[in-house]
C-alpha cells in the first residue's frame, strides 16, 4: 500500500514539475507587492521566507518528515496542519496540490492563515535567514514610485 502511494505522489509531483515557476528575489518581491498582499514593512519577510524555504519554487515539496508530513509551495506548509491531500481542508482550508499551482495566491493566503496564529516564528528559515537580516528589495523597484 505505501508504495502504491509513493507511486501516486510521484506521479503527481512530475505533473507539477513540469509547470513549475521558479521566482528570484525580486519576482517574489514584484508578484506579492502587484497583488497587495503583504504590507511594505513586513514584504521583506515574506520574501526570505519564500527564498529560503522553496528558493521561490512554486512546485517545491519537501518531505516526507520524520512524522510522514510533506511540506507543499512557496512557504512550503504543512499537510498535518495547513492543507489537505487531494480535497480542501485543514487550518488553510485548502488542497495541498493547490499549493504547487505557478498562480501563488493559495500559497500567499494559507501562509498569512500560519501567520495569523504564529507569526514568522512558525517558519525555522525565518530565524536563521531573516530575523534581523532582510533582504533589501528596492532594487525591486528601482522603475516605481513606491518606496519600500
């Protein structure tokens, strides 16, 4: 039975591999801040994260954990607490696959749910790359009139 659903979890991971986006710093910081997503303050913390949890990978799955959880997109979140396996559910109210889509929008809103109840302390990446050590992004916006 498992490796009927290691078989399954491939497959699936190879059918959004092949749409994957993989976004740099300041694609993060362009595509989050276009959508109005994140405020100007806390923008460089959610770029890190994405950085350094899925290296801006849309399709990144990490796993499985020492408890059999996988780890699913952008803020890489959890299937034992954030996104159901196949139909929505869980905290997110989501399915994971959803997660691994190149349109981010249920990446960036399951996270702000995970930060809702634990702040950016809910990402371990947050405290050994971002906290005290954002990255500048106004280079990001070098052509626009906003100031970060």
């Amino acid at each position: 039975m498992k490796s009927v659903f290691v078989i399954c979890l491939l497959a699936l991971i190879s059918v959004y591999q092949i749409n994957a986006r993989v976004l740099s710093r300041c694609d993060l910081a362009r595509e989050f801040k276009q959508k109005g997503e994140f405020t100007d303050e806390d923008l460089p913390n959610w770029v890190c994260i994405a950085e350094h949890e899925s290296h801006g990978n849309t399709s990144a799955i990490r796993g499985p954990g020492w408890d059999g959880s996988f780890d699913y997109g952008l803020f890489l979140l959890s299937d034992n607490y954030w996104c159901n396996k196949g139909t929505p559910g869980k905290q997110c109210n989501v399915a994971c696959e959803s997660l691994l889509l190149d349109n981010v929008q249920a990446s960036v809103d399951c996270a702000k749910v995970v930060y809702y109840y634990h702040g950016f302390t809910a990402w371990q990446s947050w405290y050994a790359f971002c906290n005290g050590k954002l990255p500048d992004l106004s280079e990001c916006f070098t052509n626009s009139s906003s100031v970060l």
